[in-house]
C-alpha cells in the first residue's frame, strides 16, 4: 500500500485527481471505477477545471460507479446517478454512453448485478477504482459481513450507513434501504485503487483497515490483499496511524 498524507482535503483531491488525471494521460481509453458520497467531490472539482483547461481529456474514457440505490428512479434528486451528472459528467466532455451506474430500478436484480460484472469485464476491467471508506469500514456498500461478497450483488444497508446517508435526504425514511453494490470481488478486480479519506471521524477506521487484521467485519481491510493500493489521507484522518 502506498499512503499519502496530505494537509488539507483540498490537497487530498487535488493529489487524487492528479493521480486520474496521469491515468487517462497514460491510456486515454481508461476504464475509471468512480465513487459518491462526500469524500471525491473535491476531487471532482479538481477533475472538472482540469477538464476546462485541457489536462484531462474525457472523451474516451468508461466510468463504472461502484453502487446506487435500490429502488430508485435515475432522475431522482438523491441518485447516484444524478449526483455523477451534478458533480462531473455534466461539467466534462464525457460521453454519456460511455457511463455506467448499476439501474436502481431493474426489474430483475440478479441479471442486473451479472449484466454489470459483464460488461466491466467485456470493457476489458477497470482500471483505477476510486473508494472512499464508511465508518464501519464498508466501501461500495459492502457492509460488515461474516464473509467477503464477491460479485456486484443488491444488499441490505445497515443502521450506520442509513444514518449517515441523511444527510443527503429529507427524513430517515425517505432514505432507501436497499443498494446495488460492485461485490468485494469485483473491486479487488481492479488493476488499481485509490482510497480517499479525509477527517478525524474516518481516523479509527483507517487505523483498522490499515493495521488490523484482514476480516470481513471491516470490509476494507481485503484491501491489504491487493497488489496496488494508493490511499491519499488528510492529516486527521490519517491521526491513528502508528506509521
Ligand atoms: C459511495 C460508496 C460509499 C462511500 C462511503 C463514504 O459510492 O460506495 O462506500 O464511499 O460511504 O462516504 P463519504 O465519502 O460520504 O464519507
């Protein structure tokens, strides 16, 4: 693992978009695995004015995002679809056709979730995949488990990530229960990962998925296992780190 602390969130993005943007530098036709939540909107904005000023060229690039919502309507405000439009698609000279985001309102779930492992592996697999990491040590929202799943798969989320969802709803109820999820296999498939977190909240976590043992009550620690992992840390939540 190679372990990045920076001083501030916004080196943490820039550092993390600097790293995409060498990627697609070097394979311009690179598959990006691609993240929600809070921690890689930074690195978005980075990704967007680096767009703007022609040291990023999207065009043919294939973005797979790591999970959405079950059930969900694409166009609803709190999709993760909507929020890849809001937070880079709509800003970059991305082709449409070339994103992809499991549907949250498949009808059949399982040919979704093997559809999806399919056509990640017929684009020839991704890349670099982007994670950011829930405190329960859950990425994608692979939740704490007595195994690691393998293949993109729907899943119950837990308390914990439907509390820390909020935030993005209007009450706890509007909050889905439910998610499609690139499996722990699917990630571990990517060539290479880039971790991301920034806070004192994530510090304990990071501790553990760092210098704790690999189990699936803490999904993340798999990560130990795979041979090219890039983490880029602010300083507090790289606090607990004995390094
Ligand atoms: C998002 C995802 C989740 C988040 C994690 C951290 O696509 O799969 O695993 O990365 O919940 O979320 P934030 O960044 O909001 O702390």
């Amino acid at each position: 693992m190679k372990i990045f602390v920076t001083d501030t969130y916004e080196q943490m993005s820039r550092k993390a978009a600097n790293i995409i943007a060498a990627q697609v530098q070097l394979k311009p036709n690179s598959n990006l695995g691609l993240a929600t939540g809070g921690t890689p909107v930074g690195m978005y904005k980075q990704l967007i004015k680096m767009n703007e000023e022609n040291d990023i060229n999207f065009e043919n690039v294939r973005t797979f995002n790591l999970d959405e919502y079950y059930p969900i309507d694409k166009n609803n405000d709190q999709s993760y679809y909507t929020f890849m439009n809001e937070n880079l698609f709509k800003h970059v000279n991305i082709n449409e056709e070339n994103t992809n985001i499991p549907n949250g309102m498949a009808d059949n779930i399982e040919e979704e979730c093997k559809n999806y492992d399919n056509k990640i592996e017929v684009a020839g697999g991704v890349d670099i995949q982007v994670l950011g990491i829930g405190h329960n040590g859950h990425i994608g929202f692979n939740e704490p488990d007595g195994i690691f799943t393998k293949e993109t798969n729907c899943v119950e989320l837990t308390q914990t990530t439907i509390n820390a969802n909020v935030r993005f709803f209007n009450s706890i109820e509007e909050v889905p229960k439910k998610a499609l999820t690139m499996g722990i296999g699917t990630i571990m498939k990517s060539k290479k990962i880039l971790l991301l977190a920034s806070g004192e909240d994530k510090a304990e976590i990071i501790r553990i998925m760092i210098e704790g043992n690999i189990d699936p009550k803490v999904p993340a620690s798999v990560l130990q296992l795979h041979p090219d992992v890039t983490i880029v840390l602010d300083k507090k939540a790289a606090g607990k780190l004995s390094l």
